[in-house]
C-alpha cells in the first residue's frame, strides 16, 4: 500500500467504502448494504482479528476505516439509548401526573383566596367545588368550568402528557383525588368545603372526612400531645359517635382529667385507645341522659298547631345552605378496609361501587304504587321560598321549608312546605332515588352545621335505614339542633345577631 493513501482529506474519506473496495475477511469481499449497528459492530471486531492477520495494519487507512466502523456502529447504540430514555420521559407515572396537578391546584386556589380562579394557562375560570356531582349523584365528567374540565385541558395542554394515553379509570382516579385533594387543601387555608363534602358522602369515600379530622385532632387537642399517627389510630378505631363528639366538643381538659397521656400511647397503643373509648363513653351516657326528656317533649311538640309563618329574613340558594361547616359536625362513619391513597391503586374498581349502587337502586324500585295526585298534592307550582334562621318558635316551618328547598334542587318539583305531612317518607317524596334522599340527608344536617347525616346512629329519634326517614324526623332533628345551646348552629345565629 502506497505512503498517498493515508493522505486522504478526512471530509472526503468514506470508510465504508474503502473497506468493501480493499478489503476481505475469509475470502469475501465486504458488504454494508442494509447492515445494522450490530452488524457493523461484528465486522469491526473481525476487522479488529485482522490486524495481526495477513493484511496486517502497516496502513493508516485500514486502521481509520476500522475505527470509524466501530466509532459509527457505538454511536448508533448510544443514540437508540438516548431515544428509549426520551421515551420513558414522555411516559409519566399517573402518580407523577397527580402530583403536577395537584401543586398547580393548590397555588391556584392559594392565589385565588378561594376555589374559584381564572386560569391564565388555559384562559378559562373554573370553580373547583360546583358541579361535583351530577344530577343522578355520579361523577360530573361533563360541563364547563368543573374540576374535570380542568384535568382535561392539562392532560391536553401539557406538552409532557402529549404522549400519554390516559385510560379512562386512570382518569376518574385523577378526579377522585383531586377531590379529595382540593377538598382538605382548603380545609388546611380556613375556607368552606360543603359542596366537597356532599360529595365525598354522597361517594361514599372517606378518605376526605377522614383527613379533615385527623387534622382537627391534631390541632384542638395539642394538649393531650395528639400527633398524626396518634389522631390517625383514633379516626381508625373509634366509632362514629366517639369521633363526631371528639370533634363537636374540645374535650381536652375531660380526657386530660381521665389521665390520657401520650406515655401510653407508645407503651400500649390498644390500651390507650380504650381508655379514650371509655372516657367517651362515660360521657354520652351521661349526655345523653340529661337530653332524654327534651328528646321525648319533642315528638309531642310535632302534634301542636303549627306556629305563623315568620319573615323570611335570609334568601339562600340550594348550594349555599350548608356554612361554617367544622364549627360542629355529627359522623356518620362507616368503617372500611384501610386502602393506600396512591392513584394507580385507586384506579383499580374506582367505580364498583358506583355500579353496586345503581344496581341496588334498580332493585328497590318496587312498591312505587303512590297514589295519581300524590305530588299533585303537595306541590304548589311557582311558589318562591328561601331558608330564614330557624328557631325554638319557627323551626318546624324551618324544617320542612328547607326540605322542599332541597327538594326543587334534586327533583326539580315544586314542593310545598304547607302541604307536607309529618309521616312523608323522603324516599316517597324522592321518586323512589335513594341517592336523592342520601343527599336531602346530608345537606339537612349541613345546613344546621353538622357533618354526616340523619341516619348516623347517635340520633336516637331518626332510623339508620334511609328508606325509613321521614318529614317528621327531619323536623325533629331541626328542633333538637334550635333548642340546644351548645349546638353549632345556635352558635352561629347568635354570631350572626351580635354581628
């Protein structure tokens, strides 16, 4: 080989070519027609056995040829590399997603002092908390300005989700934890979370509830040394009764007075906690007889001419009724397997339930022989009515004025408080839809400032069963609620008085 060779300008030097042109291995001439990375990485490897061979590397061209061989066929491998890292990038975890959500969330409603905010990113306002639900109590994945509508412009806004194909139960667990997300994130800032809470009931999810109290204990009983594992194993083991008075009353200095000490909690966990469950328990007997005889004056009270219609003095929408939520609260808690909160495990039979329920409903849909004019007679069309303060004199009209409130809100009818009767059943009024009458329960009790609802067992003159409530259990619970001091709803109409 002549000295020229290795003279070759480097731009105008094709490796491939010189090897096929000057170079066989075993007798064969050299092809890189349609090889690949591997392939060429194999003649390099045999290039390499052939410097000690016949055509050994007196020339610095082979040499060249050869190292720019395998110098193409490693970059070729690093690029792939680099392309399959790029592609893993563009494939985010669900959890990664929730978590980019969740942060955007929270500064928004930060900035926004509230839930509702104009997005300058997507030029839309949204109001996190309206239109959580629809109006058969499932998921509201429609409308503008929701939460939902939100999620959909990130996930196809975000030129890092542009690649990611979201299945719809991946989805729906992006908005049930978004939810409950939002929903203890303005608990946390001091803002009003009704309508998250009607929903969480209404979803039986409760996963919302349960933080909103473990941060409460936290907080309200600083003086039993409560920390978040300590309020975590209370809101797990405790009964619905022992949790919602925990919370509607600070019994700090009782159980400080019963000797509960942290000591305890770290030498027997179980022990402490039924020393809690005891000292509860020692109190609602005690509570409970001292309102025993108010509660059997109540049902006679139900029989007594109606008093005259007050000045309706306070005009409130359907959807603001339920105020001051965590004044007070009564818990309807229903136990359930302890599940982790990450979003790919959610997704898993999120909505179970939810077919369960529609299920069920289908088959308690019998006995519906209500007569022709039942609505007819308790209906009064255009008829305009408004929640005023209720009252030792005025809360029977209260009560059911604020029913048939509720009522035009999720059946559309026109219900007329005059022509309710005390033995209506609301499942009656409801056409027969068990998630109506679920949330005529809930909101009842939020407007009077109480969480849960009227089947929780802890009221003793309503039944657990919803099918069983009543007009006349509805007024009951109202004239229990006016007619005790210590309630957070006479709380907040002497505020509101004093104001």
């Amino acid at each position: 080989m002549n000295e020229w060779e290795d003279e070759f300008d480097d731009d105008d030097f094709d490796a491939e070519e010189w090897l096929e042109n000057n170079i066989t291995i075993n007798g064969q001439p050299i092809s890189f027609d349609g090889s690949n990375s591997q392939e060429r990485s194999l003649i390099a490897e045999l290039l390499d056995d052939a410097i000690t061979g016949a055509v050994a590397g007196t020339s610095s061209l082979f040499k060249k040829a050869k190292n720019a061989i395998a110098s193409r066929s490693t970059r070729e491998v690093t690029n792939k590399n680099e392309e399959e890292e790029i592609m893993t990038e563009k494939d985010p975890s669900l959890k990664e997603i929730f978590t980019s959500m969740q942060k955007e969330l929270r500064e928004e409603i930060k900035e926004a002092g509230g839930f509702e905010f104009t997005s300058k990113k997507f030029g839309q306002t949204f109001n996190l908390e309206n239109n959580l639900l629809n109006d058969q109590g499932e998921l509201n994945l429609e409308g503008e300005g929701t939460i939902y509508a939100w999620i959909i412009a990130y996930i196809t806004k975000e030129e890092w989700l542009a690649d990611r194909d979201l299945e719809a139960k991946e989805l729906h667990a992006l908005f049930r934890q978004l939810v409950n997300s939002c929903g203890i994130y303005g608990h946390q800032i001091g803002l009003r979370i009704s309508n998250f809470i009607e929903y969480a009931t209404a979803m039986e999810d409760p996963f919302m509830i349960d933080q909103v109290m473990i941060l409460s204990l936290e907080e309200e009983y600083s003086d039993l040394e409560i920390n978040r594992e300590m309020a975590e194993s209370l809101v797990e083991n405790l009964s619905g009764e022992g949790l919602s008075l925990l919370m509607k009353e600070n019994l700090s200095a009782y159980l400080v007075d019963q000797e509960i000490k942290k000591d305890l909690y770290y030498e027997d966990k179980y022990a402490w906690i039924q020393k809690i469950k005891d000292a509860l328990n020692e109190y609602i007997s005690k509570d409970h007889s001292i309102k025993s005889n108010a509660l059997k004056d109540s049902k006679k009270d139900l029989k007594s001419d109606k008093p005259e219609k007050n000045k309706q003095t306070q005009a409130t929408s359907a959807n603001e009724i339920a105020k001051k939520l965590f004044e007070g609260n009564t818990m309807n808690k229903k136990k359930k397997p302890k599940t982790s909160g990450s979003p790919a495990e959610m997704a898993k039979g999120l909505f179970q339930q939810l077919e369960s329920d529609k299920q069920n409903k289908e088959n308690q849909k019998e006995d519906k022989n209500l007569p022709e004019s039942y609505f007819d007679d308790r209906i009064t069309p255009g008829i305009e009515l408004s929640v005023f303060d209720f009252n030792e004199d005025n809360y029977e009209l209260g009560a059911k004025t604020l029913l048939c409130i509720l009522l035009k809100h999720f059946t559309q009818k026109e219900f007329d408080p005059d022509k309710l009767q005390s033995d209506d059943l609301l499942l009656h009024l409801s056409d027969f839809d068990e998630m109506i009458v679920k949330n005529l329960s809930v909101n009842v009790c939020n407007h009077m400032q109480e969480i849960g609802s009227l089947t929780n067992p802890e009221i003793h003159f309503t039944p657990d069963d919803l099918s069983d409530l009543k007009v006349e259990h509805v007024v009951l619970y109202v004239q229990d609620m006016v007619n005790d001091p210590e309630s957070a709803y006479v709380s907040m109409i002497q505020d509101k008085i004093s104001e």
